[in-house]
C-alpha cells in the first residue's frame, strides 16, 4: 500500500507543477512584460491616453476664481495648460488666489 501512495503522490506532485508553469504563462502573457514602455516603446499609446483624457480647450477669455480653485484645477476645468496660465496671468500668486479674482485665458 505504502508503493501505491507514493505512485500517486508523484503523479499529482507533477500535475500540480505542469498547472503552476501554465499559470504562470498565463499571467505572464497577459501582462506586458515583452514591452519596450520603459525604452518608449509604448509612446504612441501614452500620447494618445493623455489626449483623450484631456479636456477641450475653453473659448471664454477670462475665468472667475472660485474658492478652493487652484491654478491645476482651473486648467482642468478650462483646457488651459498652467504654464500658459501662468504666462498670462504673470501678476497672480500661483499660491495665492483669491476668490472673485478675473484671470486670462487667452491674449
């Protein structure tokens, strides 16, 4: 009985080993391990996420701070990258804004 046991031991040791390498592919081909994003390979697909998460740029000239309105939050609601805003708007505290204060969003 003992001989018996060990045969079906070994049996299920190699199944479980022959289930592990084949998970092991699975995940392995899900993921993106073969890819060049760390070489920027993947630039193309990067560039493409940013541009569809990207708001459309606003068409008012102006915009009204409003409390708890940061720069980084009114170039989300507004399309308007901060760098531009902050071109713009040279004589505002980036740090400082004030509620009701009028910025420029375009020239």
């Amino acid at each position: 009985m003992k001989k018996k046991r060990s045969w079906i031991a070994r049996i299920l040791a190699l199944a479980a080993l022959a289930a592990a390498v084949v998970a092991i592919i699975v995940v392995a081909s899900s993921t993106d391990l073969h890819s060049e994003s760390g070489k920027g390979g993947n630039h193309k697909s990067q560039a493409q996420n940013q541009k569809q998460k990207q708001k459309p740029r606003t068409k008012a000239k102006t915009y009204t701070v409003q409390s708890g309105d940061t720069l980084t939050s009114i170039a989300h609601k507004t399309g308007v990258p901060i760098s531009e805003l902050q071109a713009l708007n040279p004589e505002v505290d980036p740090q400082v804004l004030v509620e009701g204060e009028v910025l420029k969003l375009q020239k």
